[in-house]
C-alpha cells in the first residue's frame, strides 16, 4: 500500500510538472521545434527566433527572447525532464516522451 501511495504522490507531481512545463506558448514553441529536430542539439538563438516566429513580438535581434529562454523558460523544461540544457554551450536537446507529445496534441488540438 506504501508503494502505490508513493508512486502515485510521484506521478502527480511529474504531472504537474510536465503542465507547469508547458502551461507558457514560448515553451510549446520550443518543444514543438525541438521535437521536430530529430534529436539533436539547438542553440538557445536559434530558438530565440523560433519563439518569435510563432507570434512574439521581435525584440532588438531576440536578445531579450534568447535571455528569458535562457534563465527562465529552458530551466522550466530542464526540471521536467523534456530537454538536456547545456547552459556553457547554449545548446538544447529534446527528451520528450509519449506523455509530453500527448498533452502538447491535446493543447493544440484543444486549447489553442
């Protein structure tokens, strides 16, 4: 009975998390692209244009995207587990799974 307490109060927290992790558009912007790139590394700049292509406004050369990206929206994404954030090289690589390609579906089937 502890094990199946544990492991539910584990899976809610995961849960809650992973919709933390994609409650903001910028962070459905970066995982959508991400996911689309085959596993391999992205800039933070790179994904700086991504998130302003898909409906932010663009700042001076996405300096102010790529800064909040950097210490705001990857970290968020990092802690659920979805991507491997190299903060030295500024390089980002998707780790999403079924769950997170499910609920990015059934937000933009649904929410968006």
């Amino acid at each position: 009975m502890v094990g199946q307490l544990m492991y539910s109060d584990t899976q809610t927290v995961t849960t809650e998390t992973l919709l933390r992790a994609v409650a903001a558009p910028e962070r459905r912007a970066v995982l959508r692209h991400l996911h689309a790139t085959d596993s391999r590394a992205v800039d933070v700049e790179d994904l700086a244009e991504v998130v302003e292509s898909r409906g932010r406004s663009p700042d001076s050369e996405g300096v102010r995207t790529a800064i909040e990206l950097h210490h705001t929206h990857l970290p968020v994404l990092a802690d659920a587990d979805v991507i491997e954030f190299d903060r030295s090289r500024g390089a980002v690589v998707y780790r999403g799974d079924d769950r997170t390609e499910a609920l990015l579906e059934f937000v933009s089937e649904r929410l968006e």
